[in-house]
C-alpha cells in the first residue's frame, strides 16, 4: 500500500480524534466557534503547527489537560524544535501537579529553543521546588534574552540578586500616540486648521505645495517638529518593497509593525527593512486581540513574533502595536509586566477603508500634527501612493522623519514625556 495514502489516513484519524474523541473524554468542552474553526483549519492542513498549538491551548483553557498534552505532543512530532510547544506541555504538567515531569520538560525546551518566556516559566516553578539557585540561573537567562522583560529582573531582585541593566519601560506599559498631546498644549495649536485650510483640503486634491501652506500654519517648538511614519499588518509580497524603495529614494526611516506570519512568509523583506535601517515592532503572530484573549495566548503570540523577528534580524522587538487599536488597562499591564511598550498612534491614514491615494491624503491632513505618530498599513496600495507628496512637504518644512524606538529614546532621556493614552477600540477591518 502506498505509504503517503497510509501516511494521509493515519493524520485524518489523529484529525477526527482531535474533532470526536478528546471532547467525550471530558466535562467541560472548549469554545465550541472557535474548536470548529480550529479544527476545519487541521483538516485543511494536518501539519499545521500553529492550529494544533492553538488547538492545545482552548483545551487547557478549558482545563483538559490531557487533551492539551496529547496534542501538543503531536504537534512537536511535526516540528520539534518549536519553544512554545515545550513551554505549553511543561507549564500544563505544572498545573495537573506532574511537577518532576514539567521540570524536565522546561530542561529540555531550554536546550532545544530557549525562549525568555520558557526560562521564566522554567524558574518559577524552579523557584516553587525550593531551588532558589537554578532559579535565579533562569531568571538571568530570560533576561539575556529580553533585557527588559521586567518580571524576570524583579524576580531575580527578589532573591538578591543584582541584574545588569536598567529596565526603562514601567508597569503599565510606557504608551504612545495621544499620550503626547497634553504634552504638547503649549506648543501646538491644538484648535483645528484654519478655516480656508480645511476647505480645500475638502475640495481637491493636495499638491506639495498645499500641504506646505497646512504644515506651516502649525505653531511649534522646534523641538517638536518631526513626523513617526508607521505600518501595520504586513509585510506584502509586493507593496511592502514599492514602500521601501520610495523610503530609500527619500531616505526616511520608519517604523513597521509586523504580523508574525507574514513575516515568516516573506523573511527576506524583514531582512531588507533591517539593512535599511528601519526599526520593526510587534503585532503579534496572526493579529489577534489582545484585549479579547488570554494573557497565555496573547504573550505566546508576541513571542512568537519576537523570535522571529530576532532570528532574521539579531535585534528584539522592544514595542507593541495592539491589533485592532484594542487596549486598556488589561492590555498595559500585560505588555509592562514583559518590558514592553504599547504605540497606538495620534493620526489615522484610514488606508484600509478608501484605497484613494487623494483620499487618503486629506484625511491625513486634516489631522496631524508635530510629533504625531501616523498609522498606514503597507498592505493597501494607496498609502504608498500618498506618501511621496506628504514626505515632501514635511521635508520642505525643516521637519525629519523619527522610528518609534527614537521616540522612546527621547522619552527615557527626558526630551519627550509619554504618559498613559487613550486606548483606540476601532475594529478595523484585518485586510
């Protein structure tokens, strides 16, 4: 008999057991949208790892672990040097009181694919066991990973010892854009642009020199004048180089907020963005809400990005863009309590709802500001095609283009105060 038809019957058995067998075993069944989609995905697709993890994770939620260890396990079948499948199975055994065996397993996970999340989880339950010195060892691991991963460091304070970085982020998370505005007030005319202004950004069309007559009816410090150019949601396979090239002929930097699985995708892009000099950040692996999922599954999506990320540029991602706007005082604490920072952003490019470049443009006009941080998606064509114009005019202007971790930069350093934003709920459409 064919050995791949054997191959396919043993995977959709293992596939129906996922859908029929693990739910009888048990009282309490996951989220029954979310299983069937989940499952409809495996069926797609039986080697997909990220489903089944998935999969793993709404049956731990749901408090069956044994469902979730089993398939985890087979999930590391497929792809065995995946961290966060020893992390899931190490921290489930933690739970059901396996603690010997969830001990071995967070041994073996950090010396297959150490992450700063599986040292952490590693030295609590280290810690939990009495054993003050391996835990201590971890603690400092994750920390080699993510210096500024603060719950790591106050752990590690806690048992005496001494860390070798100054963690400049806080708890709630540091967030950007609208937090800069009531540091603006006296700098900025926060009224709305002149009369005349606004008509004719309603009425046509901007050209250069449109834009210039908006930007030079700013009142600023000087200090303030410069623009945060910001992307979400890609890379794409096409538009997101276009960008790159109309960044490279202006040379301006900018900050791209990547998803996970596009980026492993098209791992040649984030290269190039690095090359070039332009800073990546984090929005998670497949665009999830923060605010809707569990700190489990939130964190292991941000991660897993990170990872990524540092494996195919060498440097972590120290910022997080919520997907969806979607934050709060959930979402803060969460990102705080792992050493990152939360950028929403302070103007709305609305890309995603008019693909018009004019469009586009007008509607950036009518509301940015010095030192705003703007948000485009590299996804949709008409913001490239509305960038050339607005570039140009800010540039006319005397302005510069700055990343998101110049902006931290100046705020750590006391050039730019970043208090508590208003969070952005919008739920915009994930195109």
């Amino acid at each position: 008999m064919n050995k791949r038809f054997v191959l396919f019957v043993y995977i959709m058995l293992f596939v129906w057991v996922f859908a029929v067998g693990f739910r009888s075993e048990t009282k309490t069944a996951p989220p029954e949208e979310q299983f069937k989609h989940i499952v409809k995905r495996i069926r797609k697709n039986p080697q997909d790892v990220d489903s089944i993890n998935a999969l793993g994770i709404l049956y731990a939620e749901a408090g069956q672990h044994n469902d979730a260890l089993r398939t985890w396990s087979y999930a590391l079948r497929i792809e065995p040097e995946n961290a966060h499948l020893y992390n899931n199975i190490a921290s489930a055994l933690k739970e059901i009181g396996r603690t010997e065996e969830a001990l071995l397993w967070f041994e073996r996970g950090s010396q297959v694919a150490p992450s700063h999340v599986l040292y952490y989880n590693y030295g609590l339950l280290l810690l939990e066991s009495g054993d003050r010195k391996g835990a201590a060892e971890s603690f400092r691991q994750a920390l080699s990973i993510a210096p500024g991963f603060k719950a790591a460091s106050d752990k590690l304070n806690s048992l005496g010892s001494e860390t070798s970085f100054t963690h400049t982020g806080s708890v709630p998370a540091k967030s950007f854009g609208r937090a800069l505005e009531k540091d603006r007030k006296s700098l900025v005319d926060e009224n709305e642009l002149p009369l005349q202004a606004a008509s004719e950004i309603s009425e046509k069309s901007l050209s250069i020199d449109d834009c210039i007559k908006i930007i030079k009816s700013f009142k600023t410090d000087e200090n303030y004048k410069f623009i945060a150019l910001t992307f979400d949601d890609g890379p794409h396979k096409n538009l997101t180089p276009q960008l790159l090239d109309l960044l490279a002929k202006e040379r301006v930097k900018a900050t791209f907020f990547i998803v996970g699985q596009r980026a492993k995708a098209h791992p040649k892009i984030i290269k190039r963005m690095a090359l070039e000099g332009h800073d990546i950040e984090n929005h998670t692996w497949e665009h999830i809400s923060l605010a809707k999922n569990s700190e489990y599954a939130a964190i292991e999506s941000i991660d897993k990005t990170d990872r990524l990320i540092y494996s195919l540029t060498g440097k972590h991602t120290k910022a997080v863009r919520p997907p969806y706007g979607a934050s709060g005082k959930k979402v803060r604490n969460l990102l705080g309590n792992y050493g990152y920072y939360e950028v929403l952003w302070d103007t709305d490019s609305r890309d995603w709802e008019n693909k018009n470049p004019a469009v586009i443009l007008r509607k950036v006009m009518r509301s940015i500001k010095p030192g705003h941080i703007v948000l485009f998606h590299d996804i949709h064509p008409g913001a490239v095609a509305a960038l050339p114009v607005l570039i140009k005019a800010f540039k006319a202007c005397g302005y510069r283009f700055v990343t998101i971790s110049e902006l931290i930069e100046m705020s750590d350093f006391g050039n730019l105060a970043a208090s508590t934003s208003k969070a952005y709920t919008a739920e915009q459409a994930y195109r």
